[in-house]
C-alpha cells in the first residue's frame, strides 16, 4: 500500500511537471456531449447510432438530456441513468427492463421508452422498438403523463392502451404502424371516458374502425391515413362532433360529410383515390374549413375544383404534379394569405396570383419557372415573403418587385441569374433578407444593392464571381451578416458596412486567377463591429500560399468566432489574435498545423476549439501551451489527424481519460498513423504506463541532481564565494594576459604604481615629483588615469598590461587590501613569461611576522629583489637610482637591496 502511494504520488508529481491541468481535458468512450454556446446551457448528450448494447457507464453526473436512439440496447439495469429531465431510447431491441432502473428520475419530464419514481414525466416516447404486449398496470405511477408515441411497435389489441386513454392528463397518443386490424370502442369499458385530444392510427392494417361510446369527449384530430379498405361505423356522427382540425384519410371525409361544421383545419395526404365520390366538392361545402393541406397528391387534372374555397386563408398544394394552375382556379381566394406551390413543374409564377391581394407568403421554390414579369406582383402588395428558390429564372427586370414594399424576405438562390441588373437599385425599402446564392451571378457591380437600406442579411456566394466592383455593397449601412464569394483580386471595399456582425468570405483559385491586390487586407480594416468571421478557400491551393494576417484583426475588437478552412498552408503567426480577447470559437482545419507554436492559445474567452484535420502528429503543443491559459475551453475537436502513438503524446492520453472539463470530441475514435507498428490501433489505447515509468526515472534522478546542486551552490556560497570570485578574476587576467602576448600590444606607460589608498600622501610627495619630474618616466595611477564607467577589474587588468612595469607599494594597509591584493595578484601572471616586470617598494619597515599569514606577498619578497624606503636611510638618491635601474632593465635582475632578514 506504501509503495502504491508512493507511485500515485509520483505520478501526479510528473503530471505537475508536464503542467497538465487535472480537470481540463476529457472524452466519452461512446458519446459526445452537444456543444451549446450558452455556457449554462443545460448538457445534452448524443449516444445514438453507436451500436451499444449497454448502457454506457461514464454518463456525467451533470447530464439534463441523453440520446440513446439507433442502438441495440436490450436491458435496462438498475442504477443505468442518474437524474434527468430528457431521456430518448427509441430504436432499440429492449426486451426489459430492470425493476426500479427508472427510480432516480426524479425530474424525468421526456422519455423516449416499469416506470415508478416517474410522476413528472409529461412525454414518453417509446417508437420504433419491438412491444407487443403492455401491462395494465404499467402506466399507473405516470400521474402528469401528457404525449405518449407507441409508433412502429407490434401492438395488436385496443386493450393494450387501455391504461393510457385512462390517463388523467393524457392528450395525444400515436399506435401509427402497428398491428391493428381493428379499432372499435366497444373492447374497452362501456363506462369509460378519456381526454385525449390527438389519436394516430396510421399506417396500420385496419379493416374495421367503429366508434359507437362516448368515450373521446374533446377528441378533435384523428389519423387514418395509409389503412386501405377500411370499414367504418360511427352510428351517431355527433361523436365526433368536436373535431376541428386536421386529419388525413379521404373515406372518412366522404362518410362524415356536412356533419364536420367545426373543421378549420385539413390535411389530405397521400391519397390514392383522389376522384373518389367527388371528394373535393364534398370538402368545399365545409363552411368553417380555413386551411388546407393537399401535399403530396396528383392534381394534375383536378385543380379546377378548387374555386369555390373563397374562405381560405391557407393553401398547400406543394408535390401534387402541377405543371401549370388554370386561371380562375384561386382567384377567388380573396383571404388567402399563405400559397405553397413548391415542388411541382410551374414554368411560370400562376396568373390568379395577381388578384391575391391578401397575399402575404407565396412559396414556389423546386419549380421550372424561368422568367419573372412586372406584372406577375403588381397586386400583391402585402407580402413579406417571397421564395423562389432551385427555379431557372435567368433575368429580373427592374421593376419586378417594385410594388413590394412591405416584403421582408426574398429567396432568388439556386437560379441561372448571370446577374441582377437594376433590380435592388430602388424599391424594397423593408427588405431584411436576400438570398441570392448558389446562381451564375458572375460580377457584382458597383451600387447593385444601394435601394436595400434596411436589408440585414444578404448572400451572394456564387463559385463562378470572377469580379466584385469598388463600392459594390454601397447604400448597405444597416447589414449585418454578409456571405459572399471573392476572387482573389477583388476591389470592394466594406468601409460601408459599418454594422456588420457576421462574414463569410469563400475564395475560389481559378485556373487563370490574377495575384491578390497588395493592399486587400486593408479593406477589412473598417469591420470593427464584426463578431462572427469564415474564410473558406474552395480550390486547392498549395502553390499558391493564403493568408489571413494578424492585421486584419486589428479592428475587429469584438471578433467572437473566427473559421478558416483551407486557408493556411502553415501554421498562423502567434501574434494572430493579440487584438481580439474575445474569441469564443476557433476553427482552423483542413490545413497544415504541424509546425503549430504554443504561443498561439493564451486566449481567455475560448470555448470551443477545432483543429480536425490538420496533419497534427502530436498533441505536445497543447501541453507546452498549458491548457490553463484556457480556462473557459469545453470543446476540443481533433479529429481526423495522422496522430503518433508514443510517449510524445502520452500527457494528453492521460488527460483525456482522467479530467472533466473540456470535451476531447470523439477522441475515443481517434486512430494512430504513426508508427508503422501501431497504425490502426486507437490513440487512447496506447500503453502510457512505460512512458510514467520512464519519465519518473529521470524525475527522480533530475529531483536528486537539483537537490545536490542546491546543497553544493549552498556550501560554496557560504563557504568558497570569495575564493570563487578571485579565482575567476585571475581566470580573467590570465587569458587577458595570453591575448595581449599574441597580439603584441605596445605599452602606453611604463611603470603601474599599485598602492593603498593610505599611502597615497607618500606616493604624491616622493614617487611622483622623482620619476615624473625628475626621471621623466609617464606612470599609471589609478585615480588618474582609470577609465570612468568601466569595472574596476578591467582597469586594473588593462592598467597592469599596458604598462612596462607594476610598481607595488606595499605597506601595512596595502597588504589589508582586497583590490590591492587583486592586483599584485594579476601583476604576477606576467612574471611567467617576464622577468623583471615586479618591482617592490617598501614605504615603511614590515617585520617578517607581519608577513607571514600572506603567502603570496611572502614567497613574492624572498624570490624577488625589493627597495626599501626607510633602509635608503640618508642616502635617497640611491634609492630613487635603484628604482630607474629596475625601470630601465629588461631581462637580467639589478643587484638591489634585499628583502628583511628572516624573509
């Protein structure tokens, strides 16, 4: 137990070291957790489409809401789920269910599949598995039970829904695609009354649906649709009086009849028979009838019928195989406010359009209409939206839309538009959103868009723009969001868009592409709103290096997501976003990321982070950044990286498996590239415990090597500081000593007089007045000639070798002195190579004793001759001749006085 602590220890010691954060970095081995930008946002978990046969076992704590949909799930253990208000399960091969596996879910309001502890669940959806049977009392503990879906099970009798109808807030109930032949009332208690609202029984093998209790009191939508040959009984019609909205079978419209006086709402899907016992008159003469819903049938011979529907205000005959709608079919369609057409083979926007005065939302998307006159809108002034998307309308005229003043939302994209000419050049004065994408729209002009002044959204993104003109989004002052396509050689500005909040920008490298204007980043100087920046590259281009520069972001202070996609061919400069603290979102993929510098990430503000796909090897760069200098980071996607399985990348393993913060996206798929020994195996399963072991060797042994040098700087501190620091200085003299022999450097003086500052009285009034004034010799002394701001060491050193000769002056306080000893010190060095470089003079008599503890000075004066002040006695002449002999010789020693007996 010892030893394992010991090793726990240690390793988290090296986790420290590596400067892994313990709680930054994670991964679900089966889930992902859906990133929301709201950082309270509750967590949702994506488990679906897994191929799990159990539930998995590293669900966090904190999860509101999990999807287990498209999975091979069969049991239901106890203790599976914690608390949580959403829980989807549908699309399994549950078989059971463990006794009290639901019991913690307290706060359970949404599960989609013995359910005690459920009180709050409002909505179960339990579609698509394999139930054939339900106990009665299965049910009973659902007390706030609102939505139940039983869709695509095999339930066959009505009694197995008994408990659910008898459900005190039960509303809506789907048995859709099952296996009831029958629906009849009378297998259920006579006594009985439910509240549901919504019953849907399509989709089934129903031969026979008889309602003939009161039992469905405030049932008012029924679904039958997709049950042939079906038989009904419905003796009292007032049964199902209470009907008012949309149900979808044909026969039982016909049997009903005039009986339906408080229908509003009808949707007739899908249906086969369409003529059958003139169905659509029938409909007609439902007074209250107001929205109609006729998609997905064939009308092609039938849409004369609808005349009579003056009373409509919704109209849906989208996929009915119209090819063209006969005048007068909808003119009387005074009311109408919403038309959908789309989906049919329209060549032509329908004549009865123009008397819809009440218009407000015509959708005719997925047609073949080609051409838009003037006088297709003249009378329809109220609209406010208008799609005709995946047309082949390929010319506007100007005046197309001119009367459409209150019109708020236009979708011309997916046309063969080559361009817009004066179309948004006036008019449209509300106009908020324009769609004129995915077209051949091949050159924006300047001032196309200068009519649209409260337009807020506007996409242009076209891969065949070979031109943007200057001032092309003039008269744009309120835009906000921007996509758009670019050559690269492109003369816009958006000195104009002052307002922009969001830019998406896609660059296209044709096969004849002109290089980029020198100055086009300047261009985005002026976005200084912008919030939300892409840059797509569609083209590959590897011989021809993009960039985005770091000083494109200088204005963009408020910048909060940034995306580039095929746009860097090296990693971004480390100052790339200095200037925007803001960044919330990175994505940088589909791109070379190898050479990536840690200093990129000191970003605050980053939440999420996608790398993917960009020939990243090794994660080190993650540690050496420190995830710490993100702490707001929660997303992390890697994925789709040739990643190298080695100790390189065994911190950010031990990372993901251990820490809770931020979501390594799939990194339990992730796959090594490198070695070849290891290619195939997965990341996170690769052996990190030899690269622990290694590594705390070597920290083991680095700890002991840092403790001994601690301990021996310590003594030597102590102890050997000032040895230390003369010996280098000596260190210093010596090779000072060598460069000035090889460089045979002249001498500027010809004696250095090294003496106390104590003795500077006896050096002014004996030493100078002789040998300057007298003998005429240039002498070097410190005060004098030492060179100001320069260390003293390095004065002294250049004073000793640019002189013929040192003079000591050596006295009781010169042998005291540090600085003095430093210099006889470095003086001694040149005696190597020369002889009679020293001369000694003694100022004042010093017996031997006091020069005992001074080896140095010692050994020097008994192997060196020396002149003595005080034994020259009355005799000064001599001694003043003594020291020019021993200035004027070179090689051989002058018989001098000797040193005091004993020496």
């Amino acid at each position: 137990m010892e030893g394992f602590s010991s090793q726990v220890i240690l390793r988290y010691l090296v986790l420290l070291v590596l400067h892994v954060n313990p709680s930054l970095c994670y991964s679900l081995k089966n889930c992902s957790i859906d990133y929301f930008e709201n950082p309270s946002a509750d967590v949702s978990l994506d488990c679906s489409n897994r191929e799990l046969v159990t539930v998995p076992d590293d669900i966090p704590r904190d999860a509101a809401t999990i999807s287990l949909f498209y999975n091979q799930l069969q049991k239901i253990h106890r203790g599976d789920f914690g608390d949580m208000p959403k829980l989807s399960l549908g699309l399994n091969q549950i078989v059971h269910v463990a006794n009290g596996a639901f019991i913690h879910l307290v706060a359970l309001k949404t599960l989609s599949i013995l359910f005690q502890g459920l009180s709050s669940l409002i909505k179960l959806d339990l579609s698509d598995n394999l139930i054939e049977f339900i106990h009665p009392t299965t049910f009973q503990h659902l007390i706030s039970l609102e939505t139940v879906s039983l869709a695509s099970n095999r339930l066959q009798q009505v009694t197995d829904i008994q408990s659910i109808l008898q459900l005190a807030h039960i509303q809506n109930l789907s048995i859709a695609s099952n296996l009831f032949s029958s629906f009849q009332t009378k297998d259920l208690p006579s006594n009985m009354s439910s509240g549901l609202k919504f019953l849907d029984l399509s989709s089934n093998k129903l031969k026979r649906f008889s309602i003939t209790t009161p039992i469905f009191h405030d049932l008012y939508l029924i679904g039958l649709s997709h049950n042939d040959d079906l038989r009904w009984d419905i003796p009292d019609k007032m049964l199902l009086s209470n009907i008012t909205s949309r149900f979808k079978l044909e026969q039982f419209v016909a049997r009903m009849g005039r009986n339906l006086n408080s229908l509003m709402d009808l949707r007739l899907n899908y249906m086969e028979k369409w003529n059958e016992k003139d169905l659509l008159s029938m409909v007609c003469q439902i007074p209250t009838l107001r929205i109609l819903d006729l998609f997905n049938n064939h009308l092609t011979n039938s849409t004369g019928e609808l005349l009579n529907w003056s009373q409509l205000t919704e109209l849906d005959l989208s996929n009915t195989n119209i090819i063209i709608l006969p005048k007068g079919s909808i003119d009387s369609m005074k009311q109408l406010k919403s038309l959908t057409l789309h989906t049919n083979m329209l060549t032509k926007v329908p004549d009865d359009i123009r008397s819809l005065i009440s218009l407000e939302v015509p959708i005719m998307y997925h047609n073949l209409i080609s051409e838009v006159h003037c006088e297709d809108f003249v009378n329809t002034t109220q609209l406010s939206e208008l799609d005709l998307n995946s047309n082949r309308i390929t010319k506007l005229d100007g005046c197309v839309f001119e009367n459409l003043n209150d019109l708020k939302v236009l979708d011309l994209s997916h046309n063969k538009l080559f361009t817009v000419g004066e179309t948004f050049r006036s008019g449209l004065q509300k106009l908020e959103f324009l769609d004129l994408s995915k077209k051949i729209l091949s050159i924006v002009k300047k001032g196309q868009f200068q009519g649209l002044h409260s337009l807020k959204s506007l996409n242009v993104l076209s891969g065949q723009i070979w031109r943007v003109r200057e001032m092309a989004f003039w008269g744009l002052e309120n835009l906000e969001s921007l996509i758009l396509s670019l050559p690269l050689y492109y003369e816009t500005s958006f000195s104009e868009l002052q307002n922009l909040e969001n830019l998406t920008i896609s660059f296209k490298v044709l096969s004849s592409f002109r290089s980029p204007h020198p100055n086009r980043y300047k261009d985005f100087f002026y976005l200084s709103s912008l919030k939300r920046f892409t840059v797509i590259c569609e083209s590959d281009h590897t011989s021809f290096p993009l960039d985005v520069p770091s000083e494109m972001f200088q204005a963009m202070k408020h910048l909060e997501d940034f995306t580039a996609v095929n746009i860097y061919i090296s990693a971004p400069h480390v100052d790339t976003f200095q200037f925007n603290p803001q960044i919330k979102h990175l994505t940088i993929k589909n791109t070379d990321l190898s050479d990536l510098d840690p200093e990129l990430f000191p970003i605050p503000n980053l939440q999420v982070l996608d790398l993917s796909n960009s020939n990243l090897k090794s994660l080190d760069f993650l540690m050496q950044a420190n995830l710490s200098f993100l702490p707001a980071l929660t997303y992390l996607d890697l994925d789709n990286n040739p990643f190298t399985c080695d100790c390189t990348n065994a911190s950010f393993i031990e990372c993901v498996k251990s820490n809770k913060q931020t979501q390594v996206v799939n990194a339990h798929q992730y796959t090594c590239s490198f070695p070849v020994t290891e290619q195939g195996n997965m990341l996170l399963d690769f052996d990190i415990h030899a690269c622990w072991m290694d590594t705390i060797f070597l920290f083991f042994i680095s700890s002991m090597c840092v403790v001994l040098l601690t301990l021996l700087t310590s003594f030597i501190y102590h102890f050997l500081r000032w040895q230390l620091v003369y010996a280098f200085q000596l260190l210093q003299a010596f090779i000072y000593d060598s460069m000035k022999r090889k460089r045979g450097a002249p001498h500027h003086y010809d004696a250095f007089i090294s003496y106390n500052v104590r003795d500077e009285d006896w050096v002014y009034r004996e030493i100078l007045p002789v040998l300057e004034g007298e003998q005429g010799w240039r002498l070097c002394l410190h005060h004098r000639d030492f060179q100001p701001g320069k260390p003293i060491i390095e004065n002294i050193t250049d004073a000793i070798y640019s002189s013929r000769k040192t003079i000591c002056v050596i006295s009781g306080s010169y042998l005291q002195s540090e600085w003095c000893s430093r210099e006889i010190q470095m003086a001694s060095f040149r005696l190597f190579d020369e002889k009679d470089v020293l001369i000694l003079l003694f100022p004042e008599k010093i017996p031997a004793r006091q020069l005992s503890p001074y080896y140095r000075m010692r050994k020097l004066v008994k192997k060196r001759t020396y002149l003595s002040w005080p034994q020259a006695g009355q005799h000064p002449g001599v001694f003043w001749q003594n020291v020019r002999r021993a200035l004027e010789t070179r090689n051989e020693n002058p018989e001098l006085l000797r040193g005091p007996a004993g020496c």
